[in-house]
C-alpha cells in the first residue's frame, strides 16, 4: 500500500466517523417527536420563569401550565402554531443608535426555548469553532476576553512587540441573516422536515406581524411570498432562536480562518471579529478572505469598525481597548466613550432623584454594577477614583463608605 493509498484510506475513515456522530446527533436532538414533547415544554418552562415569575403574563401561564403546553403541543403537532401572546414591538436607543425589537412574550418563549434547549444548540454547538463563545454555557464575554489575552500573550512570544491585528464588525449582522443559510444549517444539522419547518416558522412569525401592518397590498403580497419561499432576511433582536443562528450562520467564515487559512490568534463575538499575524500584507489578504465569506453569506462589513492597527498603537474589542508596550506588557483599558456616557448617566440620575423619579438605592445599584465591571476586566485606576469622587459629590457618598477606587 502506498502513501497516498494510506492518506485516503484514513481520510474515508475520518468522514464515516463523522457521518456517524452526525447521525448520533441528529437521532438525539433533530426528531421532532422528542423536542415537541411534554417533558421537554414544562423543561424549558423550569428555565424561563426563572427571575420572571415577578411578571403577571408568567404568573397566568404558570397557572394554566398543563393546558397551555398540551394545546401547544398539539397545535404543533397538526403543523399549526398558535399563540396567546402576539409579539410586541420594541424600539430601543442603545448608545444613540435606534434598534427594533420584539418582546417574546412567555408562549413563544416556552416553544423557543424548548427547540433550541433541546434541539438547535446541543446540535449546532458540537460544529463550532473553540472560539466563537457568544451565547454558549460557560463561555460568554468574559471567556472572549480571557481568550483575547492568552492570544496576544503567544503573539507576542512568537512575534515579538510588533505585530498587526484585523477587527472587524458585520453592518446589521441580525438584519442580514439570510432565511435560506438558516435553513441550511438545520438541514446541515440533520433536522427532521418537521422540525425544520418549526423552527423557520419560529423566525419568520415576526415578520408576519411586520407584513400585516402594511397597508400596502401588492407589497404585503411580494414580502408574503419571499417570506414562504425563504428568500427574507433577518432575525429579530431578544429571540433565543436568532441567537442561535447568529452564532452558527457564519460558521464557514471562522472554519475558513482556522482551518484553511491556519490562522490560531482569532476569536469571533457574534458580529465583531479579531485576527492577530506578524505581517500586515498577510492581515491584507485575510481580509479580501473575509469579505468573500461575507459576500456569500450575504453579509456586510462595517467600513468604520474594520481596521488594521499596529499592536503598539492599541486596538479596541468588546469595549476593551489593548495595548502591548515595549517591554511586552498589555495594557487594558475600558473604552472612552463609556465613561462619558457614565458621567452622563449620573448627572441625569441626580436630576431624577430630585423629581422623585428614581431612589438613591436605584442609583446605587446602577453605579456599582458598572463600577464592580471596571475595576474587574480593566486597568483604570484614574478613572475609577474620577467617577467615584463625582458620585460623591452628586449623592454625598450615599453607600460608599470605604468604596476605593
């Protein structure tokens, strides 16, 4: 037997090992039967009214339980989806930026959370890479910051205190999230037609509601019809199963990255993105790869938050800006513009507390949740004690007493 003969051999064995945990996989988590049960449903019920059974909507569900999740069930089952609860339309202002939304109200929520507790995250989890712990139990944001430091660490012991990092950022990454690549990745993942035909029900109901406001007819038609034929896009904000998408839809870009490109310094935050290489022409390159991925993912890089810096000249992700010095230190400093809207918040605190509008102990929580975040995840010492003496001086040290910066 020759060389190649052995290469090829072990590569067959590679993909029937895989095509076997697929099948594994697929026999646990894709069958409808198993995931549109009652065991299931009053499982992710357990999960969902945990820290919200102070609401009045949760309690009368809580109440009706049994009923309400035999009706569900059997709805589903006979391929209709029936809800109580229409969504309710959110527009939010996050940081000056307006962002629509949708409250997912306790009966999708219980359906959501069973398809993807028991079905769309076990599944998609095991095809992501190390790397990508957006929304993922036991990862989260922390995880992605202690990664970026271990990351930069064995940059600088291969490449010294001079090298490049690419971030990126995707322009309205749930927005974009093509219907077609979701349904994709379900398929990929080896749900059953039922299953599939849930979940994308699942996501397409909020745009529904969004059709049936239109007073335009012909329009509300055209938009019906690609809505059937999953040709949309988008995934609203606050839904479970948009998460989920979000994470795995650009799977073929990180596993383009590591994999094939052999780049071990990167780590992708839902829609923000950082690789780490000594040579700014190879970053160049890289790029030009991300943007293909992007093209055939249908997604759009934002031009303003996707840039090659200089590791001395610092670059900022996840709200963090790092800095590597000369000597090979990394300093971590909390972004600017946090605390300017800190400072500012504050202000308009003790404007509320003088109307009446907002307690001293509601001021106090605020700051210290923030403050408790600085002081963990960046060096800013300086700016700690600054916003420490103005909370002083606006609430005469309500409750920080021995507090130290």
């Amino acid at each position: 037997m020759t060389n190649q003969e052995r290469i090829q051999r072990r590569i067959a064995r590679d993909k029937a090992r895989k095509a076997e945990r697929r099948k594994e996989l697929s026999k646990n988590y894709g069958n409808f039967d198993k995931i549109v049960s009652h065991q299931a449903f009053h499982k992710s019920l357990k999960k969902r009214r945990r820290n919200t059974e102070w609401k009045g909507s949760v309690q009368r569900y809580i109440q009706h339980a049994i009923i309400k999740i035999k009706r569900a069930i059997d709805s589903l089952r006979k391929g209709k989806l029936n809800l109580n609860q229409a969504p309710r339309h959110l527009t939010i202002v996050e940081r000056g930026k307006r962002r629509d939304c949708n409250a997912v109200m306790i009966d999708a929520r219980v359906i959501q959370g069973a398809v993807c507790d028991s079905g769309i995250t076990p599944s998609i989890d095991k095809s992501l890479i190390y790397d990508n712990p957006a929304s993922t139990k036991g990862k989260g944001v922390e995880h992605a910051r202690k990664r970026i430091m271990r990351q930069l660490r064995n940059s600088i012991r291969n490449f010294g205190t001079e090298f490049y990092i690419l971030t990126y950022d995707f322009t309205n990454f749930f927005g974009s999230l093509k219907h077609s690549l979701c349904l994709e990745r379900l398929q990929k993942a080896g749900f059953d037609e039922r299953l599939q035909a849930l979940t994308m029900e699942l996501i397409r109901m909020y745009h529904r509601q969004d059709i049936s406001l239109l007073k335009d007819s012909e329009l509300s038609k055209q938009l019906t019809w690609e809505l059937e034929n999953n040709l949309a896009a988008g995934a609203t904000l606050g839904s479970q199963i948009s998460q989920d998408m979000a994470k795995v839809t650009p799977n073929d870009l990180d596993h383009r990255i590591k994999d094939k490109e052999r780049v071990k310094s990167y780590i992708r935050y839902m829609d923000d993105g950082e690789l780490q290489d000594k040579s700014k022409g190879h970053l160049k390159q890289l790029l030009e790869t991300v943007r293909e991925e992007c093209r055939k993912l249908g997604l759009t890089l934002n031009a303003k938050k996707t840039r090659i810096t200089k590791s001395t000249r610092g670059f900022l992700f996840l709200k963090i800006r790092y800095t590597i010095t000369k000597t090979g230190g990394i300093i971590r400093q909390m972004d600017r513009e946090g605390f300017i809207r800190m400072r500012r918040k504050l202000k308009k605190f003790r404007a509320k507390v003088d109307k009446g509008e907002m307690t001293l102990d509601d001021v106090f929580s605020s700051f210290k949740s923030w403050f408790g975040n600085a002081k963990k995840i960046a060096q800013t010492y300086r700016s700690r004690k600054r916003m420490l003496n103005l909370y002083n001086d606006l609430f005469k040290c309500y409750k920080t007493g021995g507090m130290v910066a």
